[in-house]
C-alpha cells in the first residue's frame, strides 16, 4: 500500500544547532514530496517541496534531501531556532495524483 | 491576501445534528480537499474536488457530504455527527492536484457528544 512515515515521533535540539527530520516514504512511483510545518492551534504551513528528478533542493535555512534508491526523505534545518518548534510532517503525492498521503508527523521541540 | 478560510473554527454540537463547515478559497484554485486529523492517525483525506461539479472520495469518506457548484466554496456538511467524528478539520487547496502544493486553511476543531 501507500503510506509515508517518519523516523522519529519527537526530536529535541539546542538553539543554533542543525536539525535533521527524515521520512521514509513506500510508494517507489511517487513523483512529488513536500514538507509542511504545523504549529500549535494552526493549519500546516509549506516549507519546501522537491520533484523526483532533484536529489536535493535548498531553500531559507531548509534543504530537503531525496535518496529514491532507499526512498527516503530528510529536512534539514540550518541554525535551529525556538520559532522552529512545531510538528514536521513529510507528503507524498499518490500514484492517481488526487490527493496527499501525509507522514505521522516529527514534534521538533527547540530549547534556547 | 491569498488564503482557505474555515469557519466556524470551534463547534461543539451533538450527535445527529447536522451541521455544515465552511471551506473559501481566494486564488482562484481548482483543486480543494477536506481532511481530518486525529492524534496518532496523522492526516487523512474526506473528499476532494477537480473542479466545480466534481467531486470525489477520499481514504475516510463515511459520514460526510461535500458540494462544488462554485470554485471558491467547498463546503463539509456532516448529516447526522457521530461521536467518532469529533476531530480537527482542514480545508486545502491548490491550483491543480499532482505535483502542486495545497494551501491550508486555519482549522475546524469539531467535537460532538
């Protein structure tokens, strides 16, 4: 079947450091994967989103990192801050492209 | 300024009382979908829609009714709430399906008793 899921349910970091959030993903013909970030009492916001024929994309203190060989996705946060605190979800298109097949989602958790 | 709107945001109501989410979009999208989020079940799909008069199932459909005659409005209309439909609600939208990404609304947080 379809399913995306994460790593890790929690990560905790120091202010300043390196964040690392993967996802595993199953579906080998998924074509689109994106990142989403949700804050508490909110709706998930877009982070970064990357195409299958990328490896890697960079965006503002974000990269995402796609390995199709082990299906694997990973978002990486350069100089982690405490507004960085939320839940990280990764997303998968599905093969009839209709809809988004979401990860259970990292708690980041940022102390300063 | 682009945004899905929702409303209401909170609703307590009781079983078998009808209700109707609201769901707005202002970009002009032609992709809009309901989803649910439940603690440790993550997010799933209600329904979807490809365009105005289209609509379609997603992976938890039971329970819930939507219509498209407009492109902005998606509403999520629960005929008769259940218990085990107390969750919280997302609207999304996007210009097209595949490959896009969706723009989230604010949330409903639905509890019914």
């Amino acid at each position: 079947g379809e399913s995306v899921g994460l790593h890790l349910p929690t990560l905790s970091v120091q202010e300043g450091d390196n964040s690392i959030i993967n996802c595993a993903y199953s579906n080998s013909a998924s074509d689109y994967f994106i990142w989403y970030k949700q804050e508490s009492g909110k709706g998930p916001q877009f982070i970064i989103d990357i195409r299958s024929n990328m490896d890697k994309r960079q965006g503002q203190r974000v990269t995402v990192l796609l390995n199709k060989t082990v299906k694997h996705l990973s978002l990486q946060i350069a100089a982690t801050q405490p507004g960085d605190s939320a839940v990280y979800f990764c997303a998968e298109t599905t093969q009839a492209g209709t809809a988004l097949i979401f990860g259970k989602g990292t708690t980041l958790s940022v102390s300063s | 300024e682009a945004q899905v709107t929702q409303n209401p945001r909170y609703l307590i109501t009781v079983t078998g009382k009808k209700l109707t989410v609201t769901c707005s979009q202002n970009m002009n999208h032609e992709y809009m979908s309901w989803y649910r989020q439940d603690p440790g079940l993550g997010l799933r799909q209600i329904y979807y829609s490809m365009n105005v008069e289209v609509t379609d199932k997603g992976d938890v459909p039971e329970g819930y009714k939507v219509s498209r005659k407009e492109k902005r409005n998606f509403p999520l209309i629960l005929e008769s709430p259940s218990p085990n439909q107390t969750s919280l609600y997302f609207c999304a939208s996007s210009l097209q399906p595949l490959g896009e990404r969706q723009y989230f609304g604010p949330g409903t947080r639905l509890t019914v008793t």
